[in-house]
C-alpha cells in the first residue's frame, strides 16, 4: 500500500486525501491549525456562524463529478438551494441611470432585465451567454482536467477547428470583449467583474474568461444550507470514510528528499505538534495542499525547488483582501444573498489593487454576502450575517484585522468606509449603530494563517501567462513523488478549481494523460496496515 502524506487539511487537501484513499493508499492529513478548511474557515462569536472564505456556489458539474468519483451525489452530501435572485448590483450613486440592478434566476429573465437597461442588450447577452457556454465546455472538456503531460491531448478535431476563436479570445481583453457588445457601464461592470473571482483585472484577463457568465447568469448561483463550511464538513467526512487519516494542529517544517542514482524523490516531512515535539514521517508520495509559494521556498531545500524565489519575482499575485465580519441587529431587506457595489471609475479601483503604486481603493468596489437571507442557522433570531470582502493589494504592510475596531488602521479605516458605502448606496443609514459583532481580517493575517504568497488571497492571478498550461502544474519538476493541489497550482482559484487539483494529482499518479474528466472506479478494497 502506498504510503501518502498530505499538507493541508484545506479544501483542496481533504479532496485529494479522499481521492487517494479511496484509490488505496495509506493516507495521512496534516493540518496546522486546530480545525481542517484553510481559507474556507468558519468562525463563531456570539451565535453568529461567518464563512471567512468562499461564498459562491459556482460551476455544479464540478461538484456533481467529484462526489461521482466518490461514489457518491452532490444531493446526499450538500442541501442546495438556488437563489432567486442570483444577486443584486448598486452602481455608485449620481447622476444618470438606475445605480441599482437586480440579477434574477433564470436565462430568460436576466436576458429580459438586461433588455429594460438597455434597449437591443437582451439579443446580445443571448448571443453572449451562447458564446460562453461554448467556451464553458471546451474549458471542462480540454482544458481544466487536463494534466498537460502529453500535448496531443489537444490535438482533436474539436480543438482544431475551435483555435480561431480560442485565440481571439485569448487575444482579447474580458472588459473589451464585453465593451464591444454592451454601451451602459452597469452592464459592463456585470460581465467583467467575474475576473476579480479569478484575481484579475478584467482589462487584462482573457475573454475566454467570459465563461464565468455561463456560470452565474445562465446556470444561476447555489448556497450549501448550514454556510461554505458544510462543503468542507462532507469533504472531511468522505475523506475519513475513506481511510484517511486527519491529524490537526500538526504543523509541516519540512519535505524531506533523498538523492539516488536516477535523482532526488520525496522520502516524508518533518512535522511538530500542539506541544512542540517534533516527528519525522516517511511516505511514499507527498501532496503539498499548502500555498505553492510557502512549499516551495520554505519547505523544501533549495537544491530542490522548481520555483525559487527568483521565479515568483517574475510573477504577479491576485489581490489581497480585507474582510468584514459584521453581526447586525435587525433584518436587512436592502441586501439580497449576494451585493455587489461597483465604483464609477472602475479603472482607478483596479489600478489601485493591482498597478504599481498599489493602494487600498476609496471608494472601493466591494462585496457583500447575506447568508442569513437564506438560512436562519447562521445568525441568532432578529439579527442578520453579513460578509463584506474589499479587495486590496497583496501586501502584507496594509496589516492584520482584530475584534471591534482593534485591527490596524489601514485594515479598520477600510473597514468604517465599506460600512458607510453600504449605508449610503444601499440605503440603510442605521447600519453602523444596529453592529453588534465586528471582526476584519487583513493581508498580514492571510500570509501569517495561511502562507498566502505577498498575503494574497487567492494566489497567482489569471492573467494568460498564468493560467492552463502556463500555470504551475501539479507535480515537482525536480522531485520525483511530490505533487501540488490547491488554488496556486494548476487549473486555479476557487472552491471548484481546488477539486479538480486534486483529481490532476490522482491523474498524475495514475499516469493518466486524457484532457477531460476521469471516470469513476470502484472503491480499492480496504487493506489493514499497522505501524
């Protein structure tokens, strides 16, 4: 029985444990913190339950295919429920049109909205959304699972005959692409916005992107009952029930290699407990779940690095965050599940996050998650959860968050300015004195709980040069029997990318080279190992 040590017990992490152990192998998890989620965590604090991490339920198919590979169903491991209204979107307030917009459930109906803001954008959004779905599968079918070990993957017909196009997109900017086929800025902020998602500016990000439209205007978007962190829960249920092993507050120091003949391979990790006490465990194989940049310039040796730090130097992170957690008394009918608020000068916001004299925006455009909207169990009776997500550099110098205003002061000045942003463009002028739990979390507490390179928190963004085959891919070039999972590998960002990583690992191990998804086996037959 192959013997496998993963790093990480966050979403990623756990997904690839319960692939491999239902595969057969002897696996063992090693999370550093007291609780397994990395950045999909959840957080208690006076009966209110905040996701401190993903909010968007996105992409089913990838779910439904992974739970297959499980041998079980996104329907007996997640209660779902689709919003109706998928979200709703607050322009910066002035003169001009309507600043607010509701995104309802259904094609049609957001087709129809899309018509009333603009006469004729009902006929392009259609040819649009067309557009994407078709990009959508040739993503799924050759791109997203494909481990790029063998480039004839690409070589068929479909693909032959889609290069055109795939190269103008590739060629095209997202905001252009939508520029070209839509006059009213809201509209425009709609179809572009998807990049912040893939930790980009959508004037650099590929048009191909414009599949994320597929997602949330076409399919429409989902919410897991209980909050994000059931995810995690099923996910670390079906890992065990596999035969992994979860070990918690054990904290990796080292991957260990060894040298022979025909070069270095992976012998283990070196790890300490809650107490300090330090072990030494030897695998097999290793799978680092943690942050590429951290695995890679701190945990292995120098001699055995494929992406030093001079490599990173040469590449550009996705933004930072700094996020609100707000308990608030009363209900808040103004906020739908999901708010999106846009700044007017949309190039300006994007330049402060991701150009060179990088700044906190202000006004920044911001997100805000209403989970209590939809599910009661998330916040006591009479009170409301919200999540607010302000997008910053990646820089750990803006500083770290705390309770109630004791958090940096870049971090708190951003957090009192997204507060009043809501209030005003929202219309909920009581909004800061019905608060009775706040919490942020800065950059500095991304890079000090998570690793996250620069105190990002996605990782690499989704700029061409940094994503599909570009992107660092799923196994050491230099290491035999180490592999890579999560949001800074390969395919990319986002709870359904995570999932595929690790289905790329087991593909790698399988020596797998198909470019699709793979099929579903039967469990491996459980074997007993001792010691």
């Amino acid at each position: 029985m192959t013997r496998t040590i993963v790093i990480g017990g966050g979403i990623a992490g756990l997904a690839t444990a319960a692939l491999l152990a239902r595969e057969g192998h002897r696996v063992r998890v090693l999370e550093q913190h007291p609780q397994v989620g990395g950045r999909a965590g959840s957080l208690e604090i006076e009966g209110f339950r905040f996701d401190t991490g993903p909010s968007w339920y996105l992409m089913p198919r990838v779910f439904d295919h992974f739970f297959d590979l499980l041998g079980t169903s996104t329907e007996e491991q997640l209660d779902l429920r689709t919003l109706d209204p998928g979200y709703r979107v607050f322009g910066e307030p002035g003169d001009g049109p309507e600043q607010a917009m509701t995104i309802p459930r259904g094609r049609e109906r957001v087709i129809e909205a899309f018509e009333l803001r603009e006469p004729g954008s009902g006929a392009a959004l259609r040819r649009y959304l067309r557009s994407a779905n078709r990009a959508s599968e040739m993503a799924e079918r050759y791109f997203l699972y494909n481990a790029f070990t063998r480039w004839g993957s690409l070589a068929t017909p479909e693909v032959v005959r889609a290069a055109p196009r795939l190269l103008t997109l590739l060629g095209t900017s997202l905001a252009g692409f939508a520029a070209r086929r839509f006059s009213d800025p809201l509209l425009r902020q709609v179809l572009g916005y998807p990049a912040v998602f893939l930790g980009t500016d959508p004037h650099r990000a590929p048009a191909m992107y414009h599949l994320m439209s597929a997602l949330d205007l076409d399919e429409g978007v989902r919410y897991p009952m209980g909050g994000f962190h059931r995810v995690v829960e099923r996910l670390e249920a079906l890992a065990r029930d596999a035969g992994a092993e979860i070990v918690t507050e054990a904290r990796v120091t080292d991957i260990l290699t060894r040298r022979a003949r025909e070069g270095v391979s992976v012998s283990g990790v070196r790890w300490s407990d809650a107490a300090g006490a330090q072990h030494v465990e030897h695998a097999n194989l290793v799978v680092s779940g943690a942050d590429l940049h951290h695995t890679e310039t701190v945990l292995l040796p120098a001699g055995a690095r494929s992406y030093p730090e001079a490599w990173w130097e040469r590449r550009e992170s996705g933004p930072g965050a700094i996020v609100v957690l707000l308990g608030v008394e009363g209900e808040l009918p103004q906020l739908e599940h999901h708010s999106l608020f846009f700044t007017r000068d949309w190039g300006a916001n994007f330049r402060a996050i991701f150009g060179e004299d990088g700044h906190v925006p202000d006004p920044a455009s911001i997100y805000v998650c209403r989970p209590s909207a939809t599910d009661d169990s998330v916040a006591p009776a009479g009170h409301e959860n919200l999540f607010v997500l302000i997008p910053v550099p990646a820089d750990v110098a803006i500083g770290s968050g705390g309770a109630d205003g004791s958090g940096d002061p870049r971090v708190e000045r951003a957090a009192d300015a997204a507060i009043r942003q809501i209030q005003e463009w929202a219309g909920i002028p009581d909004l800061r004195r019905r608060i009775v739990v706040r919490r942020t979390i800065g950059p500095a507490d991304f890079a000090s709980q998570y690793h996250s390179w620069r105190g990002g928190m996605l990782g690499p963004s989704h700029i061409l040069r940094q994503s599909a085959m570009f992107r660092p891919q799923n196994a050491s070039k230099r290491v035999a029997g180490l592999y890579y999972a999560g949001a800074t590998t390969a395919p990319g960002v986002g709870v359904p990318m995570c999932l595929i990583s690790a289905e790329l690992v087991l593909k790698r191990i399988r020596q797998d080279h198909s470019a699709g998804p793979t099929a579903p086996r039967p469990a491996a037959a459980s074997t007993e190992v001792r010691g």
